[in-house]
C-alpha cells in the first residue's frame, strides 16, 4: 500500500501558491492606473478660469476639452471652497461653459537633456526653430528641489565674463547670482550679448522672458551666431505670451541649467529679465484675489524671486556650477523699485548701467559707484582689491566735484585727491570703456587695472599692451578711448 503524503508538506505547499496567487494580484493592481476624475469648466473671468468636480493639487496641470476637440492646458493656481482656479498656458479661444477639465499626470516635471543644445524652446519645451525635437534625456522638476545650503560649495573661482570693467573692478565668481539694473536702451541686451560670447563657460542658457519677440531672432542669429548656439539653450517666451507661460519659461531655463550643473558643467544663466517674472507673477496673484501691495506686487512676487534665484550656485556633489545673471529692469530709471530692491536683498552683486553716462557716448555704461560684486574679494587678489578700491576713490573724487570742475570753478590745490582725480579721469574713462568686438580676459583686465593704479604722475598707460608705449597724461580722452558705434550702445 503506497505511503501517504506528510500533512505538512502539503500546507506549504497550498501557502506557497496562495502567497503567489496574492503577490501576482497586488502586482496586477498596481500595474492599473488609477481613475481620474475630470472636472466641468463652470466660469471664466479674464484669465482667470475656475473648474469644479476634479480634485487638483496647485501647481498641478489639467487639460481643458473644448468643442470640436479643441485643448487648452491649464495650471492649478489656488481653490476656494469646491472650486479650483486655473490660469491657462496658452490661447484660451475656443473654450465654452462646462467643458471637461482633465487631471493631467507628471505635469511639474520637463524633460531635459543635451538634445536641447542649439535649439531654441518655448516655456512648454515645444521647438520653435521649425526642427522637430524628440524627447529624450531625464525627468526634472520644474521648479527645482530644496537645497541644504550647507551643501553648496563655496565660491572660490573666478569666471572670466570678457568685459574689462566688469572682471577688473567687479570680478565675478564661478556660482554668484549678480543682477544687472539697467532702464529701457541703456545697452542692457548689448552687454548680456559681450558675456554670452566671451564668458569662458562650457553651457550657455538663456531665458527670454516678456522681451519683445524680435529680440529673439536677433539674440540667436547675431548675438550667437552659429558658433555661440553649438553650447546654447535658448528659451524663449516673449511678451505675448500668457503670464503663466512666461513663469514657466524662466523656471525652464533654470532646470536645464540645474541639468548640466549636475553632470558637472559649469553653467552660465542669462535670465532676461527677472522684471518680467515678477510681472508674470503678479498678474497671476490679481487674478486670483490676491491683495496687491507696493506698486501693485502681491506678496506671492516677493515669495517667488528667491525660490528661482536660489536655484543657481554651485553643486557639492557633481562640482558643476550655475552662475547666474538676471537683468532687472528699472522703471523710470528707479534703481528704488519693488523688485529692484528685493533683487538687490537676494543677489550677489549688482551691475547698475547708467542711461546719464549712455547718452555721453561710454559703452558699457557702468555706473562704478552703485555697482557691487559682494564675492570680489574671496576670488581676488590683494593687489586687485586694493587697485579697483584706488579707482573707485579717484573715479568718485571726480564726480563729487564734475560740476564744478566743467564751468570751471575748480581751483586746483585745494584738494590733492581731487587735483589728482583730474589728472587721472580721462585714463579712468578709457578703463572703462570697451568695444562690444573686443574681449577682455581677467588677466589682462587685472594687469590694466594694476598699470594704471601704479603709473607715477604724468605717465599714462597702455590698455591693449603689455607696460609698453605709454601715453601722455596731457592726452585727450579720445585718444586713449576706443568708442563703439553709436548703434552698439543700445
């Protein structure tokens, strides 16, 4: 008589293919996706629309159905009782009461890598240089993730951005944020264009933001060129575009930048203009109820500036770097501005371009007295510091005293430092100024700086040679300046 099998086998058995039988179906369940349940388009003022029926959370997407299949996308921007408020992202015509609002998945999230070199995107990342772009490179959230700042590197490095002015008397560091104040045709696009050219980083990103939409074509075919874009992401999203797209345009840019920086590029940022954003913002929080406070900025502005800035440095991990220029622009020529001040409070360092020194012929129209680099000192070296400090003494003793001295009211000895200032502006002017052709290294703007701050009295000097061929101090400034043409300073 054969055996009967062991009971115990037998139930280890019948457990194991239960567990099996279990562990297949929480695979099979998560495999499903979920519901989603879409929403009804119930009122739309402005730009301002309002969904109920779907649950989104805010910064989510939805996707807006209208007749005829016609889509809109939209972003959740707050909610209020059983409704939320969206701002839509692009033209909202076409749309009609109690269209279906569909929850869009993965919508915080762009995909970025270096198929984007060369190629000029709109915030969404659609091509707008009529190629095709095919997706590929990795997930990145769009607006960046929290980083420890005891997690970032110090800035130790120089970054040679190829203005004269710029690397001997406001030296920036491989990292900083600096902003760059300027009004309306002072030569703002002019000077991001010398450092999109001659400033020594692997990756150049720039953010177009609210400009007008021919600046763009011309930033690419002639800032640029066909050389500059080869290691150039553009992403433009022009004055026409709606506010919403605008943010996302400047947000975009930092998280292809934060892309590369990761994989241990160093990064240079050119965001044009940080302005624009605030505006973007502020009339999103409008929209929405939000109560307006200096100039009409809601509070949400002054929250925002410092998340996308804040985003730039440098990486411990990968030793990239992001160093950042955002352009601010003055309204009025007001340096005092909401966001100008707020921009001041959270920057590095500031450029401040001066449209009183722009109409009297010097490009770039630096104004050395209000322009700061808060790192200058940690990348530099002693003789530099001490040098660029002797100019700002010598170049503010002559400004103290310009009216005086041009009617001629002046009497020499009364003041040496002035008397000297005197002797030494028209050699200071020539420092300053530079043609948008002519690149700069730090070296050579530091060995300047150094030949002029030390040449004894009565002995010029040579800004393009190396101490040889001085110049009489009796020289007049246009013999030791070297002038753009007018249309380069603006």
């Amino acid at each position: 008589m054969a055996a009967s099998p062991d009971i115990g086998s037998v139930r280890a058995s019948r457990r194991a293919r239960i567990a099996a039988r279990v562990a297949k179906a929480r695979a099979d369940a998560g495999a499903v996706r979920p519901m989603v349940a879409a929403g009804r388009l119930v009122r739309m003022v402005g730009l301002t629309l309002e969904a109920a029926g779907c649950q989104v959370p805010v910064g989510g997407r939805c996707r807006i159905v209208g007749e005829g299949g016609h889509t809109v996308d939209a972003e959740a921007v707050g909610f209020g009782a059983d409704r939320i408020y969206l701002m839509p992202v692009g033209d909202v015509r076409g749309l009609t009461p109690h269209a279906r609002v569909v929850p869009v998945r993965h919508a915080t999230e762009v995909q970025v890598g270096p198929h984007l070199l060369g190629r000029v995107i709109d915030g969404a990342g659609h091509a707008l240089d009529g190629r095709s772009l095919v997706p590929a490179g990795d997930w990145m959230p769009l607006q960046g993730r929290p980083v420890n700042p005891l997690r970032r590197l110090p800035i130790r490095d120089t970054l040679d951005v190829g203005v004269r002015a710029i690397n001997g008397l406001f030296t920036v560091g491989r990292g900083q944020r600096m902003g760059l104040f300027a009004g309306s045709g002072v030569g703002k696009s002019s000077l991001l264009g010398m450092m999109t050219r001659y400033t020594d980083a692997d990756i150049i990103v720039v953010g177009l933001v609210g400009e007008r939409g021919r600046e763009v074509n011309e930033f690419v075919q002639t800032t640029l060129g066909p050389g500059g874009m080869a290691r150039a992401v553009v992403v433009a999203t022009p004055a026409d575009h709606s506010p919403l797209m605008r943010m996302q345009g400047a947000m975009l840019a930092t998280s292809v930048a934060e892309y590369f920086r990761d994989r241990g590029r160093n990064v240079l940022l050119l965001m044009d203009s940080l302005t624009r954003f605030a505006q973007a913002q502020r009339e999103i929080g409008l929209a929405i109820g939000e109560p307006p406070t200096t100039r009409g900025y809601t509070p949400s502005v002054f929250t925002r500036l410092p998340q996308l800035v804040e985003r730039a440095g440098n990486d411990e991990h990968s030793g990239g770097s992001i160093t950042a220029f955002y352009t601010v622009l003055a309204e009025g020529d007001d340096t005092n501005d909401p966001v100008a001040d707020a921009a001041r409070a959270i920057l590095d360092g500031h450029i401040v371009l001066s449209r009183r020194i722009a109409e009297g012929g010097r490009y770039p129209a630096i104004d050395v007295e209000a322009s700061v680099s808060r790192v200058m000192n940690q990348v530099t070296s002693t003789a530099q510091q001490n040098a660029a400090r002797r100019f700002r003494k010598l170049y503010s003793a002559y400004r103290r005293q310009e009216d005086l001295i041009n009617i001629g009211a002046y009497q020499r000895g009364s003041n040496p430092e002035v008397d000297e200032a005197i002797r030494m502006y028209p050699r200071l002017q020539a420092f300053l100024t530079q043609s948008m052709d002519e690149p700069v290294s730090h070296a050579a703007s530091a060995e300047a700086l150094a030949r002029l701050c030390t040449q004894p009295e009565g002995v010029g000097y040579d800004l393009h040679g190396g101490g040889e061929g001085p110049i009489a101090a009796g020289s007049s400034s246009a013999d030791t300046d070297r002038w753009p043409p007018a249309g380069d300073a603006r």
